[in-house]
C-alpha cells in the first residue's frame, strides 16, 4: 500500500526539498511510521509526546481532514494523497 | 537582541532596515521559539502561529492624536515602517463610536456603544488587516496580493491590490452571497470561486502557499502581520473613549484572530501607559451552526474540534478556526464567555440594530448583538456596566438574510387616494 505524501515547506528541510514523497501504510498513523523511517524526525513535528496530532498541523487523506474520519487510524486508500498542512485560518 | 533559532530560515536578503517598523522577531505562541521577521507564519518547531513581537519606544496620546484619521495614526505600534503614510493604501480605520443609547434602552444596558466597521473602505473590518498584510508584503518584495476568504476579505484584499496597483487572486466557495463575489470582481481582481465551503479554500490556499513564489496570501503566509491589523479596533476604542477601557466587550468569532488581537491591542495600551490598567471582559460570538469554539468552551476543553459550517452568517462560518485555543485562552482570563445563537436569533437581531440605531449590520452583526442579548439574559454581562460591541460588516453585502423578513408594508398605484386609504388603515 502506497500514498502521495504533500508536505509543506517548513518539514521540506526533512525531505532534502522534496515537496511530495513518497510512504507505505494502510492508516495515517502507518504513513508517519513509514515516513519517519525513511526521512527522520519528521513524526516528531506532527505528533505531540503523548501520540496525538498536534494543536496546530492539519492533515487530509484527499479532501477530508482526518479530525473528521477517525484521526491518525483514518484509513488510507491505496494511492491515496495524503496532505500536510499548518492550520491557519481567517477570512 | 532576539535569539534566533539556527534552524530558521534568515529574513529575505534586501529588506530594508525599518521595514516593520518597531516590530523585532517573531515568536510562536504555543512554544515561545523565536523567528525573524520575514514571511513565515508556522512555527519550525511545531506548526505553532507566529506573532509579531516589539520593542516599543515612548509613544504618547498627542503624537497619535495629530496623526491621520486612519489606522496610520497607530503605526508605531504596527509592524509597518515609518513612512506607511507614502504609499498607496485604502487608508482604513477610525470608523466612528456609536454611543447607542437607544439599543442600550432595548437591552436595558447603562452605557452601551456599537465600534461600526461597516465603515471602512470596503465595508468591513478586513480592510485594517488587508492594509498591514500590504505593507508587508511590499516590505518582502512579494507582488501578488492573495486570499481565501468568505468574502468581506475578498473584496478588502481585492480594492487594497487595486489601489496599490498590483495583482490579486481571491478564492472564495462557489455558494458565496451574489453581493460578496461582486464586490471583490468589481475590481478586476482573479476572483475563483471553489466549489467548497471556507475550510476547502483555506487548505487549497495554504497548499497554494507553499509553491508560489512571490505571493502574500494575507491571511496565511503573512499573516502574522496581517493579523494585527486588528489591534487598531482595540486602540480606536480606546481613544473615542477618551483613553479609557470598556468595561465589558462582545465580539464575533470566526478564526478568533479579531477578538485575541482586541486583548493584546488593549494589553500594548496599558503596557505603554497610554491608558490606566483595568479589567476588560472579553466575550465571544458565534452562529449555533458554527460554533466549534462555544463548543470546546462548553465542554471545558482548550483545544478545538472542527465542524462542518450550516450558517447565514457566512462570514463566520470557519469550521477549523485556527485561533480558538487562544480565544478560549482570553474569554477564560478576563472572565468573559463565548455563547452562540441560532440563525432567527441573528436575523431578529440584524433588523434590531437596523431600528434602534440605524445601523445596518451584516450577519455577524446580528450574531453579535444576538450573543450580547443572551448574555445579559444569563446574567453574563454587567448591566451597569460600560460595554461596546463591535459590528464587523455592512449589510448591505449580506440582504438574503432579511430580504424574506422586510419589505415594502404595500404597494400602490401613484394616486393620493391610495395612499390616503393605505395610510388611514396602516395608522388606524
């Protein structure tokens, strides 16, 4: 199982500027594991200390925030596009 | 001297000294790690919101007082240079102070005002924010002026890029109201309409953000200074008062950023000795179908879980706000309290402004005068005391509201008879 990884400018210095990678996982939670292993440090940006995700980074498997479909065990479809994104808003 | 993470990218090479003007760092609010000035806005560390932080000099009541009649007279304490006043801009700000007695009688209120933002240049408060994201984002050499918005920042970034004579791209959801789209396309900006709700265009903006080079996406990529802009309503307020604090204040809540950038703007005054220190109650408004924060707050939680947004009051509906955690933060440490009403409520209040004091508000309006009415009614607002609420926009941008609640009280043929026999019965 494979998934588009997008990951947003401030978390390029962990992928040599790659700005989409590639990761292996059926879950949210399998995509970081996978990430982690091949671009260190880079869970430990978008999960806090106790496993949760952190107060201020959005993450989508397609269109839907993964706060709505179950949070980091949102399954993730084969091929699927996972986005990373700071959360601002206002408007 | 700031300490600056070796991790962060270095402010973009040919800034010029003063560019932001008494502002010296930036720093994350969730963690306190500090950043250059430069146009970052999530921290490296983790994703926290950046805020602009100063080293003030001495500013006193009369070096504003003989400043423009604008958001400019407050420059010293904006991240904006010095010599603002030369550049293009819509110059917003120094909206008037509506001493509303009459709605304070309604509400059985002593001293009630209405701080007006419908009359900024394009009708809203965005128009502060928009002015000091320009700023900056010439200060950063970046040349497109962008957004996504849920219209009264649309049509604010749109006029503000027209004036300065630069290019701007707006995205807005598709089902935005007829008179937001047309305000914003008016000025032949790049107006796209998603097919989406606010939170879709937000996460295509920010996707947007991160690729290209040159844009200021004000409430993203700048943001930091985009946001306070909203500190001058605080600063206003507190002038038309005659350098005083409100007692007590309802604001409406969508991001969250108005209502925090309200406390620090009222925090700086004090801390510059501008005005005596005194508590401020901080109250929050939302629409029922879209209150995330009314919910967390409820619930005792400092964290915000999103929602799906169903509200008229459109300039509100953030599913995801990304400051909630802070309003949370401030309705808790000023005693205040965010509450919500459902749409009839915002309606009955929109048209309640309207009658007793010829203030046409648009839906955040009446969710805010709808909240203040509740929260008198629950024994959260001091009757007794001086309270200001703040009306955010211009109904005119928002008629499908009440266009179903108002209207002529007859139609007639243009013969005095008509009238006569309409008028006898109507007064009768």
């Amino acid at each position: 199982m494979s998934a588009q990884v997008r990951i947003p400018t401030i978390l390029r210095t962990f992928t040599g500027g790659q700005n989409e990678v590639e990761a292996s996982g059926d879950t949210v939670a399998h995509v970081l594991e996978s990430l982690d292993a091949d671009y260190p440090g880079l869970k430990a940006r978008i999960v806090d200390d106790n496993g949760a995700l952190r107060r201020f980074v959005n993450v989508y498997v397609g269109d839907d925030d993964v706060r709505f479909i179950g949070g980091l065990a949102a399954e993730v479809p084969d091929g699927g596009k996972i986005s990373i994104i700071p959360a601002v808003a206002g408007g | 001297m700031t300490a600056v993470l070796d991790t962060q990218v270095p402010p973009p090479a040919g800034v010029r000294a003063g560019a932001f003007g008494n502002a010296t760092h930036l720093a994350c609010r969730a963690c306190g790690a500090q950043s250059p000035l430069g146009p970052f806005y999530a921290c490296m560390e983790c994703f926290g919101p950046l805020e602009v932080g100063y080293d003030f000099p001495k500013i006193t009541r009369a070096e504003i007082e003989s400043g423009p009649k604008s958001i400019w007279r407050y420059a010293p304490l904006l991240p904006v240079p010095a010599d603002i006043g030369t550049f293009r801009s819509t110059d917003p700000g120094f909206t008037r102070l509506v001493d509303a007695g009459n709605l304070a009688a309604d509400l059985g209120l002593r001293k009630l005002h209405v701080k007006d933002d419908s009359g900024n240049p394009t009708h809203s408060f965005k128009d502060r924010v928009v002015a000091v994201a320009l700023s900056a984002a010439r200060e950063l050499g970046l040349t497109v002026l962008a957004c996504p918005s849920t219209g009264n920042l649309a049509n604010a970034v749109a006029a503000a890029a027209a004036r300065a004579g630069i290019r701007s791209v707006v995205m807005v959801p598709s089902n935005l109201e007829q008179q937001k789209i047309i305000a914003s396309a008016v000025y032949d900006t790049t107006l796209i309409a998603v097919e989406g709700n606010y939170d879709d265009v937000n996460k295509l903006a920010s996707e947007i953000a991160g690729e290209e080079e040159g844009w200021a996406f004000v409430n993203v990529n700048v943001r930091p200074y985009y946001a306070e802009g909203s500190k001058t309503l605080a600063f206003e307020i507190a002038e038309q008062l005659g350098w005083r604090l409100p007692d007590q204040m309802v604001i409406p809540v969508a991001s969250g950023s108005q209502l925090t950038k309200i406390d620090k703007g009222f925090a700086e005054l004090v801390k510059l000795g501008l005005v005596e220190d005194k508590p401020v109650k901080i109250f929050g408004a939302q629409a029922t179908g879209c209150s995330p924060i009314v919910q967390a707050y409820e619930a005792g939680h400092d964290v915000v879980a999103p929602v799906r947004p169903n509200t008229i009051a459109k300039s509100l509906a953030i599913g995801n706000p990304a400051d909630g955690p802070y309003v949370l933060d401030v309705v808790r440490r000023t005693g205040g309290r965010i509450a919500d009403v459902d749409d009839e409520t915002v309606v009955q209040n929109i048209i309640r402004l309207a009658r007793t004091e010829g203030i046409f508000g648009e839906t955040a309006g009446g969710v805010t005068l709808g909240v203040t009415a509740r929260l008198i009614a629950e024994g959260d607002l001091d009757p007794d005391a001086e309270t200001v609420i703040i009306n955010s926009g211009d109904g005119l941008k928002t008629l499908d509201a009440v266009s179903g609640h108002v209207g002529p009280k007859t139609t007639i043929p243009p013969r005095y008879e008509a009238f006569l026999d309409f008028w006898k019965g109507y007064t009768a």
